[in-house]
C-alpha cells in the first residue's frame, strides 16, 4: 500500500503544511492558560467531541472553512453565549497564538539544523 494515503495527509501534503502548522494538544491547554479560553471543546478527534462543544466555538472554524466571515456565520446561526463580540476576541486571541506557536517551533527548528 505504497500509494495509501488519507484526505487529512493529502491535504496536508498538497497545501505544504509541516509540523509546525498543526495545532497541538499541548497548545490547547497553553492557550487556555494564556488567555482563559478553552478551544479544546470546539474541536474533533477521530470524529468523537472532546468535551462539550463551547456555544459559538464552532463558527470560528467554519467561518474559515467557507471562506465566508465570523459575522455572516453569527448572523446565519443565531445567538451564542457572549455574543459576537466575544467570537472575535476569541478569534483574535487565537490567531496572534497560533502565529506566536508556529514563531516558536520555526525558531527552534532552526536552531537543531
């Protein structure tokens, strides 16, 4: 089975992603501890919930999968607890995390070679 991959690898692949993009458990708890927030309840492993999914979480990822934006989602899903404003800090927070992760893994990549 040489040629056997899954879509998640092949995505991975085709888009050029390493191991550095890929959010890791550690990083769930990291922010949590940063910023208060736990985003481990919004996610999926093997298609089982870890936790119970936090009201609204889920509209940050299918913003991002749809292309479309955190406010059409919010608009089109209804009410969530605290609101949109609370969405976008979220979403904010997590996209200055992950960039300052994936800093962190590059610099110490670069630092093994």
């Amino acid at each position: 089975m040489k040629w056997f991959r899954t879509l998640h690898s092949l995505a991975y692949q085709w888009l050029g992603c390493t191991h550095t993009d890929i959010i890791q458990r550690q990083d769930f708890k990291d922010f949590y501890n940063e910023c208060g927030v736990d985003i481990s309840k919004s996610i999926k492993v093997d298609d089982v919930a870890v936790g119970e999914e936090d009201s609204g979480l889920s509209l940050i990822d299918l913003y991002r999968v749809k292309n479309t934006s955190l406010e059409h989602e919010f608009q089109k899903h209804g009410h969530v607890v605290g609101g949109l404003q609370r969405l976008q800090r979220i979403d904010k927070l997590y996209r200055m995390f992950k960039k300052e992760k994936r800093s962190e893994r590059l610099h110490r990549l670069n630092h093994r070679i």
